[in-house]
C-alpha cells in the first residue's frame, strides 16, 4: 500500500516492521509505546549497548504520523508517545503543523532532528539521545520540553516562539561546528526558561532573546574552551528574575525552581568562559549567590548598561579577568567584598545604584578599597555617587569619609604647588569634612601666640590713645582677617616678631579659607 492511501480509514501501510506497526497502532490508541528491556544498562539511551531492530522504527514513519496520521480509535485521542524507541534517519517535520501531543522518553534518535518552522502543540523530549536538533523559527503553543537529553553537535532555536515554557534541566549539550551549544537568538518563552543542572560545552546564545517570567540557570555549568563566551545574552529580557545560583542535590534531583533548603547538598552555578549580559533588561532582580566565574586574562563578566531593580552581586571572586559594570543602573545593590575582583579588574564607570545591602562584613574601609579598585585613574563619579547614597540611608559620617577619600585621591594628579595645598587643607580642617579639627587648631595656635606675645616688645604705634595691651586679644585679632579687634595695627613689632605676627596672620588666613571651603561644600551638599 502506498503512502496516504488508507490512512483516513487506519487501515496499517503494508511495508511497516513489526515495531513500528506496533506503534501506529499505541498512536491511534493514544498510549505509550514501550519498547525497553528492562536492563537499565541495555536501555541507556545514551550508553553504548547496541538497539535492534526490533527497537527501532523509520523517521519516515513517524513524521508520517505526525503530519497525516490515520483518526484515533472511538473515544480515544491520538498522540504520539514513545519509551525506549530507536529513530533511524533524519526526522524531518520543517515547515510542518503537528497536532498530535508528542512526548518521547529514553529514545535514541540515529540523526539529527530538523524542525525549522515547525508548529507543535506541545512537545517533549525526556533524556533523549539526539546528534542535533534544529529548530529555527519553530512555534509551540504550549511547552518545549527536553531535560536530561544529550545533543552531541547542539541545539539551535533561533526565533522559536514558546507558547509556555522551555525546559533544558540537567541537559548535555555539546558544541556545534560555529563553536556554540545552544543558539537561542530572538527566542520568546511566554513563561519560564528553567535550565538547571545544564551541562554546556560551547557558547550558549541568548541575544534579544524575551523571557515571559524567569530565566533559571541553577546549578548550571557552562564551559567553553574555545572561544571568549561561555553565555552570550545582550539585549536579553527577563520580566522577573534571572538565577545564578545553586541547585539542589539529592534524590531525585532538586531542580523544582527553589532555592536549595540549609544543609542540602548543592551544585553551584559555574561559568568556564566570558559573560555577556550587556543592555539586559530584568524586572526583578540578577542573582548572582555563590556563583564561580572562572576568567581568562582578556575575558570578562559584562554587565555594561543592564538594569535591573536588584542586583545580587555574591558569587566567588574571580581570579582572573574584568567586572565591567559600566552605565548599569541598579536600585538595590546587595554585595559582599569578597566577591568584588581587585584594582584594574573592576569597572563602573556610569554606574548607578540607590540602596548598599552589604553581606557579612563590608566596613567602610572596604568599600573604600571597591571604589578604588573600579578607578584606576582618579573619577569623582564612584565617590559621590558612594557618598550620596549613604547619606539617604542616614549615614552622614560615613558619607563625609568618602568624600574626604575623594578628595585625597584628587590631590594625587595635581600639580605640586596644588597638592601642597591640599595637605595643608587635609592636615588642618580635613577639607572641611571634618570641621572640628580647625577649632583645635585655632585654640593651639591662639594658645602659642598669646603666650609668645606676652614676652614681645610691643611699643604703641600713636603714644595717646592707644588701648591697653592684651596679648591673648592681639593674638586673636591676628588669627581672625576678618574681624577687626581693634589690637592689630596699634602696637609695633621689631625684629624676630614681627616674622612671628606675619606666620600667625598667615595661618589665620589659611585656617579662615579651609573652613570657609569645608562650609561650602557642606552648603552645596545640604
């Protein structure tokens, strides 16, 4: 019997094997189509033990089914479901509109996969063996699904529209001959993209892909040897969180989209490659806890221009390579110093932040030597931006130490002349953030001058009208330029003193212009 004739009536095509006329007749029935031994090493979809051709059906077949199969039974619905089944040749559905529910498990597909523009309803692949699987522009309405599987030379859904939610937990994907594992470019998943426990040896591609709720990298390892990036996401768009994070190990395999409970066994998220997160767009919050970025010397964790409302920065330092947070503008910032990389390994250039939530102990000091390590040439930026955020959160102290810091760092590319000033400016009133320190100064020098003054000679300018000496007020009105006390130019100094009341007026006037500096900046601050 030819092909197509007979089908609408399910009549069995007269060249079908035993196996696959058994499972024409479980898709008609809508049943599973089992076809395992028994032995759990002879059934390894992915081991070495050879499959027979009584476990095995012709690609030709079940496109055939799928595309134009024979009407389900009286009172059943026809889908396709498959257990331990072998696939020979090249399945090929591209451009096709299946109907039928497809879910195959433990199945060993000989070659590739080629769904491009495909329509599904819903399809699943569950610890499959499968060469590669391309799927550019394929459409499902409800969900992709193909954890544990194996891709021996990737995974391309470039464009693919999923209905619900795309699921790639405990997958093994190996590199395809462009070097990448996943190629997800312009991908849109209406829910959730769980890929937990992924194993990815190549790049995997997010570019301008859209994620409907949340991006789920748990436990994840990403390792590419062969190229700058290990996970290569611009432009992506997640509306709620985006995980980094640990996953569950147990019995089975805690991959639920929790958060492993204390005290259970976890696999931490792992990156073996760059990161490229550039003008990401999360709605949520980056969560980045106990993740282990391994770098090379010219790799980088690119977060350049992202935006999120939270940025979970607490995974392992890297030893190597660059933090790029340039233009990132964040709400909510909760760090650790430990997981910040050293001077010359940080950028933030434009990065904007509004709350601190620091982790464990992250003193001042510290943070101090974090904006440090992000300006390898002097910038205000990172200073102020430090200090204006402490002082929303009430710390006024703290705020005036990092701009005291910010302007110690300055004095460090002036010119001489100009730094000398500076310690001066440091050393008496700490640039004005430390107002205090100019009335212990003026009490010390009035102190030393009232005393020295006492022993000068000091024969009145006009003989007739003169005030009474005092040397305590004659020191004062030298100290302060612009108050007139009426002792200064009414006694006459010779000799030594008069170098003696020319160093107390000079130090007046550098106390007086300190403290008017200082009381600018707290001015223009307030």
């Amino acid at each position: 019997m030819t092909e197509g004739a007979g089908i609408r009536t399910g009549d069995l095509p007269d060249d079908l094997t035993a196996s696959e006329a058994g499972m024409w007749q479980a898709f008609r029935n809508g049943s599973v189509y089992d076809l395992r031994s028994g032995d759990s090493v002879v059934d390894d979809p992915h081991g070495g033990h050879p499959w027979g051709p009584e476990r095995s059906v012709r690609a030709r077949i079940v496109a055939w089914l799928l595309l134009d199969g024979p009407p389900a039974l009286a009172g059943r619905v026809s889908s396709l479901k498959l257990t331990g089944v072998q696939i020979v040749d090249t399945l090929e559905l591209a451009g096709g509109t299946i109907v039928p529910y497809v879910e195959l498990k433990g199945c060993r597909f000989e070659k590739e996969i080629l769904l491009p523009e495909a329509h599904f309803t819903t399809l699943r692949l569950v610890d499959c063996s499968v060469p590669r699987l391309e799927a550019a522009r394929v459409h499902t309405e409800g969900d992709l699904h193909l954890p544990r599987c194996r891709f021996q030379n990737g995974v391309r859904l470039t464009d693919a529209h999923i209905g619900t939610d795309l699921l790639l937990n405990q997958a093994v994907v190996y590199r395809d001959r462009r070097g990448c594992s996943i190629t997800a470019d312009g991908m849109t998943v209406g829910q959730d993209l769980q890929a937990e426990m992924l194993e990815s040896h190549g790049e995997l591609s997010l570019r301008s892909a859209k994620i409907g709720v949340s991006l789920s990298l748990r436990g994840a390892q990403l390792n590419n040897p062969y190229t700058r990036l290990a996970l290569n996401a611009p432009q992506l768009t997640v509306e709620r969180t985006m995980y980094l994070t640990p996953a569950g190990v147990g019995n089975p395999l805690l991959t639920s989209g929790t958060t492993p409970a204390r005290g259970t066994r976890v696999q931490r998220f792992e990156c073996r490659g760059g990161v490229r997160l550039d003008d990401g767009r999360f709605g949520d919050a980056v969560d980045l806890d106990r993740a282990r970025f391994v770098l090379d010397e010219d790799q980088e964790l690119s977060l350049r221009r992202l935006q999120t409302p939270e940025l979970r920065f607490l995974g392992e330092r890297p030893g190597r390579g660059k933090v790029i947070l340039s233009g990132a503008r964040i709400v909510t910032l909760i760090d650790r110093w430990t997981s910040w990389p050293g001077p010359g390994d940080l950028h933030m250039g434009g990065f904007t932040y509004e709350n601190l939530v620091p982790q464990d102990a992250f003193p001042l000091t510290r943070r101090l030597e974090w904006v440090a390590a992000a300006t390898a040439e002097y910038a205000p930026e990172p200073y102020e931006r430090l200090a204006a955020v402490l002082r929303n959160s009430g710390e006024d102290e703290d705020a005036r130490e990092v701009l005291l810091a910010k302007q110690r760092r300055r004095r460090e590319t002036l010119p001489l002349a100009a730094k000398l000033w500076g310690y001066a400016q440091d050393w008496t009133v700490a640039y004005g953030y430390r107002p205090g320190r100019a009335a212990v100064w003026m009490a010390v020098l009035w102190a030393a001058a009232s005393i020295a003054f006492a022993h000068a000679s000091h024969p009145p300018v006009n003989k007739d009208g003169h005030p009474e000496w005092n040397p305590s007020l004659f020191a004062l009105d030298l100290l302060l330029p612009f108050i007139d006390l009426g002792q200064q130019g009414q006694w006459q100094m010779s000799g030594a003193w008069q170098w003696v009341q020319t160093v107390v007026i000079l130090l007046g006037w550098i106390l007086a212009t300190t403290v008017a500096a200082g009381a600018t900046r707290l001015l223009r601050r307030s």
